[in-house]
C-alpha cells in the first residue's frame, strides 16, 4: 500500500511502523513505478536480496575464515527454511540482512585500510537496514565495538558518521513534512498501543525467556 503511494507521488507520512520502513518500500515503489503493481513486482525486491544474500554472505565468510567455510555456510543459509518462507513474501527481514551483509562486507574490506570513507558507506548501509527494520541498528554498537578492540577509531567514526547521516537526514525528512522531529517513536508508540501489536506481545517475557530457549534446545518441526 505505501510503495503504491510512493510510486503514484501520493505518500505522506503516517503514524504506522509499515509506513516508515523505507528500506523496504521505496525500492518496492521503484519496482511498481517500473513495472506496475502486480504479484510478482510485489515480491521481487525480497526475492532479490534474499538471492544476493547467499553470495554475500560465502564472501564474508571467505574474508573471515576460507572457503570451505564460506561454502558451508552459503548452504546452510540458501536452505535454511524460514530463509526460503520469508524469500517472497513483502516483509522487511530478507532485505533487511542483505543491507546488513552489505554493511558487514563492507566493514571488512575496511580492516588494515582504516578508510573513512568506506566506514561511513559501511555506516550509511546499516542506517539503511535500520529504515527497513529497527533492530538492524544493534549491529552497529557490535561492529563498532570490534572495532575499537583493535583500535581502529577511524573506522569507529566512519560507522558513526554513516549512521547518523542517515537518521538525520530521516529526522530532518520529518521535520520539514510533518512538524515532528520524533515522527518515528511517536509511530511507533501508536504501533504498540494497537490491538495488533498487544495481542503479538502477549506473555512476551515468558516467551523470550521460557518458550523460545526451550525450542531453540529442543526444537520441533514447527520450529521455523
């Protein structure tokens, strides 16, 4: 619905966490623009990332270990299940990690150059995935932190910069067509208070402490 307003010049800015992840949406828009809405333009950008995130993902592990490894690896993901499932449907989570392979790729090359520049693409790539997802944020905090355990602090300030060039230039976005420089949290706080999101949420603590470590040790065929 939004990436069809995108692509129709029709969107404004609504209090709702799909209508925010423009990670997902405006590539999709793209896609309508070129191709009209339809099933399989609907699909196609997480089909895609989901495709290219096999060999980015053999790549990162050649760079981190060899390529048995990264092989192995490329497997497992490319039949992992719930991998498969999420391939081609309109969620953020395929096209999310392809930014944060992206990102952590990226961030690699950088090792032994300490470029600035590559940092803050490596930077600018996770505000990305942030915009399709927010949980794509955390990866920063880890990266930046193996980075400053090796003492490259260009490289801490270049993911830095990247990312918060992109969640200003989202804040500034929201600013100038809304009013509200916090448009995102208070979205989401409305997102959480919907009916939706209290009945997903409930027993969450028991869930995430109890249910989902049980399975995780013990799974079943459901699993996924």
């Amino acid at each position: 619905h939004y990436a069809r307003l995108i692509s129709q010049y029709l969107y404004v800015p609504e209090l709702h966490h799909y209508a925010i992840r423009y990670g997902l949406i405006i590539p999709v828009a793209g896609v309508y623009w070129l191709f009209g809405v339809g099933e399989w333009t609907t699909i196609l950008v997480p089909l895609l990332t989901s495709v290219a995130s096999v060999p980015l993902l053999i790549a990162i592990g050649q760079k981190l270990f060899d390529l048995r490894t990264a092989l192995i690896a490329g497997l497992l993901f490319a039949t992992f299940p719930l991998q498969l499932r999420l391939a081609t449907m309109l969620l953020p989570e395929a096209v999310a990690e392809f930014y944060i392979l992206v990102a952590i790729l990226v961030y690699l090359h950088v090792e032994g150059q300490h470029s600035l520049g590559l940092s803050i693409a490596s930077g600018i790539c996770l505000g990305v995935a942030y915009l399709t997802k927010e949980p794509a944020v955390f990866v920063a905090p880890a990266l930046m932190i193996d980075a400053a355990a090796r003492h490259q602090w260009r490289t801490v300030l270049g993911i830095a910069i990247g990312l918060a060039v992109v969640v200003a230039a989202e804040h500034v976005y929201y600013l100038a067509l809304t009013g509200d420089l916090l448009f995102r949290p208070h979205a989401m706080v409305r997102h959480h208070q919907s009916a939706m999101a209290l009945a997903a949420n409930e027993n969450l603590y028991k869930r995430l402490l109890i249910a989902y470590p049980y399975r995780m040790l013990l799974p079943d065929r459901s699993f996924g």
